[in-house]
C-alpha cells in the first residue's frame, strides 16, 4: 500500500475547515514544494446541494492554480468532506475525478465522534486506498 505523509498542520487546518461546516461539504487544494506537502488552499463549495456534493468555484480554483503556479508549487491534493458519510470516495467523487496525479483526501465528520480523515488514489474509474501518516514536524519552518 502507497503510504504518505501530511504535516499535521495541514490535517488540522482541513479538519478544522470541515468541523466549521458541518452540515456542507468543504473542498480545497492541498499544494507542495519540491514533492512535499506545503499549504492548504480552502476553495468555495458552490454545488447546488452543498450538504452532499461539491463543486469548486471556478474563480477561486483557478486562482489557487495561480497562486501555486507563482509560488513553485505543484498540486499535491484535492480535500473534501463528507458530511453524513464515511471517508471513501463516492460514485460522484470517483466519476468527476480528474486529476489522477492528486491525493483525493476525504473528511467524514461522523456526527459528534471525531472527524476522520482518509487518502485515495483516484484514476480511471478506480479507486485504491492510500496510508496516510502524519509528521508534526513536517512543513514547519521552511
């Protein structure tokens, strides 16, 4: 199994992003340095039925894309939550997946137990199951 690692700093900031929304799903960019986790970019969700779908809005995706392009960064992740269920792709997320490059890394907010966070590879109608470790050191201080 694929493993990565993500800096906590950045599961907090997508963790804390979904628990402020609990009743829409959130989604944004994961971007990195050099191969290497470095920010979180939170883009609005405009789907017409927010509390089970998302949809980036197209300005702010495209300016994110921008703003990494800018800053040498590549696209490492796309993150979204799945506010009443499980952290696995759904048939929407895996048919309008579109960056088979991407780490797909999803949030279910589980009602009042804690959120759980999980990565997927998502290519060709396919999905499989990626370890995701956690490095509280990484990303700080670069």
């Amino acid at each position: 199994m694929e493993r990565v690692v993500l800096p906590s700093h950045l599961i907090e900031q997508m963790l804390a992003q979904a628990c402020a929304s609990p009743h829409a799903e959130i989604c944004g960019l994961v971007t990195a340095r050099n191969g290497h986790p470095s920010r979180c970019i939170a883009v609005r969700n405009v789907a017409p039925q927010p509390q089970r779908l998302f949809s980036m809005d197209p300005q702010q995706q495209i300016a994110a894309m921008r703003s990494m392009r800018e800053q040498g960064e590549e696209l490492y992740g796309i993150y979204h939550s799945h506010p009443q269920g499980p952290a696995e792709p759904s048939t929407t997320d895996i048919q309008q997946a579109a960056y088979p490059e991407a780490l797909y890394l999803i949030i279910a907010l589980n009602g009042e137990r804690r959120p759980q966070l999980r990565a997927y590879r998502i290519s060709d109608g396919k999905t499989r199951a990626v370890q995701l470790l956690t490095d509280p050191a990484e990303g700080h201080g670069s």
